[in-house]
C-alpha cells in the first residue's frame, strides 16, 4: 500500500499527466493547421513526455479502484498563441508548486517509488515551460519557432533538443532509450 496522501498526489498527477498528454496531441493538431510545423512538433514531442510521466506516475498506484481524479486545466479550442499560453502556464504549475509539494509529500512519507517518479516529472516539465516560451515569442512575432531535433527519455521523459545523449542525465537510462521528434 501506499500511505494515502502521496496516492491521492499520485492519482492526481495521473489524471493532469494524462490530460496534459491529450491537451497537447490536441494543440499540436491546430499548430500543424495554422502552418506552425516546429511548434507541432514541440507540443507533439511534449505529448510524449506526459504520457511517459502519467504510465510511472499509474504503476505506482497500488489501489483497486472507485476513485474520482480531479484535475484542473483549461478546456475548448484557442488559437495556437494562447495554446502555447495555456502550455507555459500548466508546466509553470508544476514546476514551482504542483510536483515540489507532492515530492515533498512522498519523501516525508518514505514512498521511495512516488518519489522517484514526481522527481522525474519535475526535471522535465522545468524544460518545457522554457521551450513554450521560445516557441510562443516566435508565433508572437508570425515566425514558426526555429527548432532542432527533440529528444525524449521513454524512461524519465527528460527533454532536450539537438543530440541524443550517451546517457539521460535525469535517469541514467541508456541512448537508445530516446525517442526522436
Ligand atoms: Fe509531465
Ligand atoms: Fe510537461
Ligand atoms: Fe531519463
């Protein structure tokens, strides 16, 4: 069992992942529309990332089931700006409150594995909001966003762009473990 506040952080965290996976692969459907092929790119690589964040974050979690997961986001179609908007806010979340406090939470009650896995999604969603950023300043001025080849940890989902690797810096697995966007 795990004690019950780091499995409700779990579920939660479960249920944002797994909305931030859909939330993005929807994103990147419009960018590609609008002309924004890098930005796609970006949100599709992103996408990925979430749903390697919400598969550890679903096998740490050990109960049978019944529960409501609640999770708070935005909903409905924007344009690609206020996308990547909505992106640059929802990664900011986590990174300074969301995952900090839950990883906190799992520490202090010795759940080594929820640990583990918040840790990892913190290291990552710290690089999104970043290249949001870049990405959202680009459309700002009618440019898609210059951007090299991202790559992307199916372990940890660390995040980066340019080359592969030898070794994730945030998990340790090997460089054929990455994935290519
Ligand atoms: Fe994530
Ligand atoms: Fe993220
Ligand atoms: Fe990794």
């Amino acid at each position: 069992m795990v004690r019950e506040m780091t499995e409700t952080n779990l579920r939660s965290a479960f249920a944002g992942e797994s909305q931030a996976h859909m939330r993005y692969k929807i994103f990147a459907e419009k960018a590609q529309k609008s002309g924004w092929s890098n930005v796609a790119r970006l949100f599709n690589a992103i996408s990925f990332t979430e749903r390697v964040h919400s598969g550890n974050h679903f096998r740490s979690i050990l109960t049978k089931g019944g529960f409501q997961t609640v999770s708070a986001a935005v909903f409905g179609a924007r344009d690609t700006l206020e996308d990547l908007q909505a992106g640059i806010d929802g990664e900011t979340f986590e990174t300074n409150e969301m995952y900090p406090a839950y990883r906190a939470v799992a520490q202090f009650q010795g759940e080594k594995a929820a640990e583990t896995s918040f840790k990892w999604a913190l290291e990552a969603e710290k690089i999104h909001a970043g290249l949001y950023q870049r990405a959202k300043q680009a459309v700002d001025q009618g440019k898609d966003v210059a951007m090299g080849p991202i790559q992307i940890c199916n372990t940890c989902g660390y995040t980066v762009e340019g080359d592969v690797p030898d070794k994730c810096p945030i998990c340790g697995a090997p460089k054929d473990k990455f994935r290519t966007f």
